[in-house]
C-alpha cells in the first residue's frame, strides 16, 4: 500500500475489504461470491423485470390518488414520477427505471444519494461505472473508490489497479497521484 507521508487513512472498511480480497486464496472468496451474485441477479432480474413491463406496456401508466407534498404515492410509467417512481424515465424518493433520478435509485443510469445501476452518480454510488464520495464498482472515482480500477483520494482494488492522492492499494499495480 501506498501512502503520501502526513495523509489521514482513508475508510477503514473499503481499506480492509481491499487488503482482504487480495490475500484470500479463489476457491475461498468465490463461493460467498457466488452467493451474492446469484441473490443480486434474481434482485435485479424481478426488479427489472416489472420495470421493462411497465415501459413497454404502450401507453399505460398510473399514479396514485393519494398525495404526499403534491407528488403520488405510486406511480409507474414511461415518465413516473412519484415517491415511488417504476418506469423509463423515473423520478422520485425511490425511483426504479432505465433512467433513475432519486434520493434511492435503481436502474441503467441512475443518479441520487444512494445508487445501483450500471452507470451510478452518488453520495453512495455502486455499479459497473460508479462516480461519488464512495464509490464501489468495476470502475470506481471518488473521494473513497474500491473497484478493480479505482481512482481517488482513498482508491483500494484488491487485485486490481488503484490510482489515488493520498492512499493506493492494489495488487497489480498501485500508484499515487498528485
């Protein structure tokens, strides 16, 4: 691990997750995995099963009579939006679409403060492209990024690449920036 002299540690959680995925030996870290990964893939395929349906129903959608501060309880829809938005285009306290924008959102793109999506914008932001304070994906930039390539202040990837200002730990390569 790299570290610039006088530089505060970073997370310790994303720190230790890092060190501890690259001395665990395959056989031991794939099963968990495996676990994780099948439960996450059903998650998702229901998830984005009801929200294909809804957008690709044609011209259906549906809000809810009952309000909270002029928005729908529910709604669904190719444009949802709602506290609780489904659809192409959803918007809203929690928002599940191809496009979600919302305090939770999850989806393709999907910005917010808590975010899973194969493109995420967030406080909190996992997927494939993660880009936030903490950020956790395939490839993660941020103030604490832990992914396979992860560019930040604090970056940690395990086997994987990290580039980072202050902190770098990676097994194949780690470097400071700045």
């Amino acid at each position: 691990m790299l570290t610039r002299p006088g530089s505060k540690p970073g997370p310790a959680w994303m720190r230790e997750f890092s060190e501890h995925s690259a001395e665990l030996k395959e056989k031991q870290r794939m099963i968990p995995f495996a676990l994780f990964f099948v439960i996450y893939m059903v998650f998702i395929l229901a998830v984005t099963h009801l929200a294909t349906a809804v957008v690709f129903s044609g011209e259906r959608s549906y809000s809810s009579p009952a309000q909270v501060g002029g928005l729908p309880v529910f709604s669904y829809g190719a444009g949802a939006k709602g506290i609780v938005a489904i659809g192409g285009r959803a918007t809203g306290i929690i928002a599940v679409g191809g496009l979600a924008i919302g305090v939770v959102a999850i989806g393709g793109l999907a910005v917010g403060v808590v975010v899973v999506g194969g493109g995420s914008l967030a406080i909190l932001a996992l997927g494939g492209l993660a880009i936030g304070w903490r950020a956790v994906g395939g490839l993660a930039v941020g103030d604490a990024a832990l992914g396979g390539l992860a560019v930040g202040r604090y970056a940690y990837a395990g086997k994987g690449v990290a580039y980072g200002s202050a902190e770098a730990s990676g097994r194949q390569k780690e470097q400071l920036i700045g």
